[in-house]
C-alpha cells in the first residue's frame, strides 16, 4: 500500500508539472501572435528566451517519468499514463518551437507595414490555443469522449489556413515585392496549422490511454 501511495502521489506531482509546462506553452502561442500583431518586437523577444524554460521543463519531466517506470515498475494502465505525457510533453514542446518561430517572424518583419491586416491568423491562434487547452483538460479527467472530438476541429484550423495562403497569393500577384513578408506570414500560418496537427497526436495519446486503443485519428472517417 505504501508503495502504491508513494506511486500516487509521484504520478500527481508529474501530472501537476504538466499542467505548467501546457500553461505556459498555450501562453507562448498567445503572446506571440499578439506580438506579431501589435508588431512589438520586446515581446517577441520574450517568447524567444522564454522557450529555454518550456525545454527544460520537458526535458527535466521526461527524466522524471522515467526514473518513476524504473523504479515502481506500474501496471499496465499505470504504464500507459506514462508514456501518454512522455509523448505530450513532445507535442508541447514542439507547439512551443511553433510560438518561438513566429516570434522570430515579428523580429524579421520589424516595424515594416504590414501588406495586409492580420484577421484569420488571430484566429487560427485562438482555435489552436483553444483546442490545445481542451486536449490538455481532456488528458487529466480522462475524457476519452473530448479526446475523440477535439481533433475534428482540425477542418477550422485548415480552412482558415487555406484562407490566408489564397489571400497571400492574390497580393503576390498584384505586386511581386511582397513576396518576402506573405512568405513570412505564411509561414506563421504553417506554424498554427501544425500546431493543431499536434493536438490531434495528443488526443489519439489520450485515447490510448484510457482505452488501449492505438490508431492514427482518420478526420474523414466521420
């Protein structure tokens, strides 16, 4: 008993250093829209050193889940939470990469007039923060119904990413020279898109999980 208490409570300290890390990523991803967005070049940079921690946070809880596999050796369910946030805090780490190179855009674009006013990548970052967020809640409450939904979304995300890429294109073909900045803001817009691709591997982790279950998310198999 006390060694499965000792597991418990271990397991919950893990899952809290989780919540942080997915905290301050969702909050990177924000910041650094909102920097492009207000063309604030202090902030971007804040991103940027800020993306240090997010790694070290990953690389410190991957270290940790494993030193608890080695030494309590846990049952199978308790073994499938595991590697779950062993390969979520990948994800996150990997959607913090997608905040820092959009921060690293805002610097390239310094205080350069934009070509055209930024609305749908906003919006691409609010629906990807947004999913990200419930995917997260979904892997602490075991919501394997959430985790199934969540990736549908996805269709949002890439519409609106076809949307900015149509609208890029139409502006490099009036005037060539803003070629270099559509492909800066394309470029975010990849970055948003991906970052909720990678909220689908953490429901397809999540359902796992809970179920056993391992299979590729199929958005067309409705």
């Amino acid at each position: 008993m006390a060694i499965r208490t000792n597991f418990d409570r271990e397991l919950q300290r893990l899952q809290d250093n989780l919540s942080a890390m997915g905290s301050m990523v969702e909050e990177a991803l924000t910041r650094s829209v909102e920097a492009l967005r207000r063309r604030d070049l202090e902030a971007a940079r804040r991103v940027i050193q800020e993306d240090y921690a997010i790694n070290a946070r990953r690389f410190a809880l991957e270290g940790d889940i494993l030193v608890l596999i080695a030494r309590q050796q846990p049952l199978a369910s308790d073994l499938r939470i595991l590697a779950a946030m062993l390969e979520i805090v990948t994800e996150l780490e990997r959607i913090a990469d997608y905040a820092k190179g959009i921060a690293k855009v805002t610097l390239l674009l310094g205080q350069e007039p934009l070509i055209k006013p930024l609305i749908d990548i906003p919006r691409m970052a609010e629906k990807a923060t947004d999913m990200l967020h419930r995917a997260l809640n979904a892997f602490f409450e075991r919501d394997v119904e959430a985790a199934r939904r969540i990736p549908y979304e996805d269709d949002e995300v890439d519409a609106l990413y076809n949307q900015v890429n149509r609208e890029l294109l139409t502006y490099i073909m009036a005037d060539p020279h803003t070629m270099e900045q559509a492909n800066y803001l394309l470029w975010v817009a990849h970055n948003l898109e991906r970052t909720a691709d990678r909220v689908t591997n953490i429901c397809e982790r999540i359902i796992f999980m809970v179920t056993g279950e391992m299979k590729e998310f199929d958005a067309s198999a409705r």
